[in-house]
C-alpha cells in the first residue's frame, strides 16, 4: 500500500509534465498566491480606484462616435467583466474558501481580461484574438500611454536583465517585503507588487529563452548555452523585444492556479484557514479594475449613450449584481 503524502510523491517522483525539480515549493507557492491579491487589494483600497475616481484620470480622453459593432464590443466584455464580480460576489458566500479559490481565481483573470478587451476595443475598434496579444496591445496602448491607475500601473519595458533591474528600481522603492509574509501596510503592499511583477519578469525571461533555444539562428550557431557572444546577442535581441504589464501577470497567475501550483490551493489541513478573505480581495480587485476600466469606456463612448447601457443592463440583467453599483 502507498505511503507518504501526494505532495511527497510529487517532490520525488514528478507529474508527466513536470520533473521533480520544477515541482513548486509549498513554502512559497500558496503565500504568494494570497499575499500578491491581498497588497493589490490593500493598494486599490488605499488609492480609492474605482469608477468615480476614475472618470477624472480619464477627463482628457476624447469622446468619439463609434460604430455599433464597435460599441457592442466594448459592452459585451465589460458585460462579461460584470458577470465576473458577481460570481465573486456568490463564491464569497462560500463556508469553506479552499473549496471555491480556484475558480475564483479563474473569474478574477476573466473579469479582468473582459474589461481589458473592452478598453482595446474602445481605443480602437480592434479585439485581439489571444491572451498574449491582448496583453501586449493593452501595455502598449494604456500601460506605456500613462493610462492605467495604480496598482496596475507599474510595467518593465524591456526584459533584458538590465533593463528589468532598472524597471524596478520605482516599483522597490515604495516599499519591500517578502511574498511570502502577509502585506498589512500600503508600504508592505508595495514591496509584494513590485515581488510579483519582478518574478513575472523572471518567468518571461525564462520562456523567452527557451523560444530562442529552438530557433533556427540558435541552432545554426551550433552552441547549447548563451556563453558566446553571438547567443548572447539573439537572446537579448529577443528580450528586448518583450515587456510584461499587469495583464501579463494576471495572466501568469492564472496559469499557476490552474496547473503548476494547483495542488496548494485544495491540499493541506492549513489551506482553508489561509485562503479565509481570499475571495474578497479578488472581488475588491477585480471591482477597482473594472471600474477604472468602464470609466476609460465612459469617457470614449460619451454620457449618452454610456448612461443607456448602464441602464439597459440594470433593467435587463439576469445576474443579481447591477451595474450601478460598480460603474456609477
């Protein structure tokens, strides 16, 4: 008969699509999960970001009649984003958190990702039509542009390693502490925001390395690291290329709580103490993007018709939350 613990059998012996050196550490993986949601929450609390405070940091955004395919874009994700906060608002109610954080995690990236789009579409007229280029025509059009309200602000333009070190200089000096401690000041929260966009950093240097490792010009140089330097040059001609945003960290955070680290969000005695309140810092988070996200909508599509659909879906919403209470 088997012995021992799954994470224990993980740790020797690995899953089919990881070794047992790439299983994540559980002394880190879950308290980074909570912590990272918990400094933005604490952030977009002490910044006041919502749709109200919004509307001013967008006064200068130009109103512009759009086409109705255009607009029916733009109102479809923030619909989309809308439906999210209300599924947090249910999974809240949930007696045991561990049973409900993963999807809760999923609905905060979806929400997040709707309400994106809808600012894409908004600006103009395009939908992406993956994650990545999403996230990327996001950071070029609102991260780089001055555009996005902290927390969600904060970006590293290029991943070469000294421009990554430099990106962070800003974000590390408002303040520094560990993911792996709860954040219980906006100082302590900024230090796990500037954590998560230098591991997120990390994480994309990584993948773009790989991708160089399987080119064509990596092989044809007939080495097997970056030592020469001509490898040298193609990884970080590469690099130089990528930037990560906030979408592009959300995006990782999904990923992690649906594969590599998801054993620790339904494993272990501790794990629904931990995660108690979990919920609610993704539904305060998800709640302040979504409304900075509409007002940038609200400022584009003009009060006329922003106030018709703002009506339109309270009058006609199948869901239990109304718009009003985020968009208004």
């Amino acid at each position: 008969m088997p012995t021992g613990s799954l994470y224990a059998r993980m740790q020797a012996h690995g899953t089919l699509s990881e070794s047992p050196r790439d299983i994540a550490n559980a002394v880190y993986a879950l308290p980074s999960t909570l912590h990272w949601m918990r400094g933005l929450a604490i952030l977009c609390e002490a910044q006041t970001v919502s749709f109200r405070t919004a509307r001013p940091f967008y006064q200068r955004v130009q109103r512009k009649p759009l086409p109705d395919r255009q607009l029916n874009s733009i109102y479809e994700q923030l619909l989309l984003s809308l439906h999210h906060i209300a599924a947090l608002d249910a999974l809240a109610l949930a007696p045991n958190k561990a049973d409900v954080s993963r999807v809760g995690i999923v609905a905060w990236y979806y929400g997040v990702y709707g309400a994106a789009s809808a600012m894409i579409a908004a600006a103009d007229g395009s939908f992406p039509e993956t994650h990545a280029s999403t996230a990327r025509q996001w950071d070029r059009q609102f991260a780089v542009s001055g555009l996005v309200m902290p927390p969600f602000a904060d970006r590293v333009g290029r991943l070469c390693a000294a421009d990554v070190e430099e990106a962070l200089r800003v974000p590390r000096s408002r303040g520094k502490h560990s993911l792996t401690l709860p954040p219980g000041s906006a100082d302590e929260a900024w230090g796990c925001i500037a954590e998560y966009l230098s591991g997120t950093a990390s994480w994309e240097q990584w993948n773009v390395e790989q991708a160089v490792r399987g080119s064509s010009g990596f092989r044809d140089l007939g080495v097997e690291n970056f030592r020469t330097k001509a490898a040298r040059e193609l990884r970080d001609d590469a690099l130089g290329k990528r930037s990560v945003c906030f979408l592009h960290q959300a995006s990782r955070y999904r990923g992690k709580a649906n594969y590599r680290d998801a054993i620790f969000l339904a494993y272990g005695k501790s794990v629904p103490k931990s995660v108690d309140g979990f919920v609610d810092d993704l539904r305060t988070v998800l709640r302040a993007f979504s409304g900075m996200a509409a007002a940038y909508c609200a400022a584009r599509v003009g009060r006329d018709e922003w106030d018709w659909f703002v009506a339109d879906i309270a009058s006609r919403r199948a869901i239990s939350l109304s718009p009003e209470e985020v968009w208004t």
